[in-house]
C-alpha cells in the first residue's frame, strides 16, 4: 500500500489544490517512517512571494516536526523536478530520498547539472504523465 | 554617502549579530530608491531551519514590504556570495543588483556556473577582507 505511487498520488493532490487556487500546480509530501509529516503547495501568489515553493514549505514544515534541521530518514514526494533553489534548499536538507514526479526541462535542477547530498537518492518519473499534464493544463488556462 | 561600502558595513553589521549568536555569520541589507527595506542575518540554527539564510528571510521581508513578490529596483547587499539556494531564489525575485562581499569558491552560486536573473547586475568583493575575515574566525571557533 505505501509505495512511491501512493504517495505521489497525495502530492498530487496536493498539487490540486493548488490549481484551485491559481497557483502553479506542484505539491509536495514528506514522509518519515512511512508516515506524512508535511505536505506543501506551490504559494508563491498567495503569500506574494517567489520563495514559497512546495519544498521550501514542506522543508520547513518537516523539521519544525522533527525538531532538527536536518531531514535524515525523510522522503520528499514532489511533482514537479525542483528548481535551483529547492534543489539548493533540499541538498542543504540532507534528505534521504527525493521521488519526483515530472521533469521540468527548462527551470528543473538536473539539467543544471546541480546534485543534491551525496547521500540522496532520487528516483524520477512516478506518476509522470499526470504530473506533467496538470501543469499543461494550468499553463493553457494561462497562456492560451 | 549612499556607497555600496556603506550599505556593505551595514550588512557586515547584521553579520555580527549572526556571529555573536553562534550562527554562520552572514549579513544581508535590502536597499530600494535608497532607503532600507530589509535587513537579516542567517538563523538556521536559531530556527532549526536551512532554509532561513540571509538572502532568504530579506527576499521574503521586502516583498512584504512592497507588496509585490518581484524586487525590481532592489539592490541586496550581502556578505558572502549566495549559495545555490538562495541565487535561485534570487533569480526567481528579479532583484535589480546584487552586491557580494566575500566570495564563496566551494559553497558559491559562481563557480556552480549558475547566473541570476538576466536583469541583475552583480558586483562583487566589496569590503572582501572583513566579510571574509568574520567567516574565518567564526570557523575557526567551530573547528579550532
């Protein structure tokens, strides 16, 4: 029942509500132990301001929960590949684990040729398609 | 009077208040038609948080305070070069200048080969010796 998939599917949502909002669909979860401790959506309307991505939330958010800056042990299910701050943000994070969902060619990290912590592993591609098709649809409302 | 040294000592400023409560001591001052509209220190360990650098916190604090979340006509005058976190936070603000310190060869955005906005002009090594010499003696507390 908890796989990557099915955690995803929650970021997704996530990235749901987001859309709702007008806000670029991407959302985020962080797991530990099998269990969310955060889970995050792109705010940057919102809040009026550029750093309030969906990981940026969701990093604050899971050490606030554990007590430690550092998210050892965490997993991070994000939508969207992150951008060169998160990615900065997550390295700093020494997460054990990030799942992405849809590459972002463009504004995404690891055509940057950025890494993360040495110690991170990140997989790419759960749930792509419909990761990526949210985003389509929220840019074709934006920019038809 | 308005100089990039002095907006620079006032960052060098917060840069000690950072170092005196045992934090990475990294300074950052927001400057906008020139007056002060913002001003951080790092607080990762205050707030067990990594992503509460400097540059953060002021991004966040002047688009408040301007009520728009992009810093066109903003300089920021930071102490030590931004890491890869924050230039791309940075970069997603459009901030008009950036003015830097010391440089930051290992941790930097420069060496990343990471650029900012297209728009931003970015100046570096403005009192380089002392910004860099907070840094060396706060290390050297931490690793002696």
């Amino acid at each position: 029942m908890f796989s990557d998939e099915y955690f995803m599917r929650l970021a997704l949502k996530e990235a749901q509500n987001a859309y709702e909002q007008d806000e670029v669909p991407v959302g985020a979860i962080v797991v530990h132990s099998n269990r969310i401790i955060a889970k995050s959506h792109n705010l940057t309307e919102t809040l009026n301001d550029v750093t309030a991505h969906a990981e940026m939330q969701a990093i604050t958010s899971s050490a606030n929960f554990l007590g430690g800056k550092y998210l050892t042990g965490c997993i991070m299910y994000i939508t969207l590949e992150p951008c060169v701050m998160c990615a900065g943000a997550l390295a700093w994070s020494q997460i054990s684990k990030v799942v992405i969902g849809a590459r972002d060619p463009q504004r995404g990290f690891i055509n940057k040729k950025l890494t993360l912590h040495p110690k991170t592993e990140i997989i790419s591609g759960v749930l792509e398609n419909e990761c990526s098709q949210l985003i389509k649809d929220f840019f074709k409302t934006k920019r038809p």
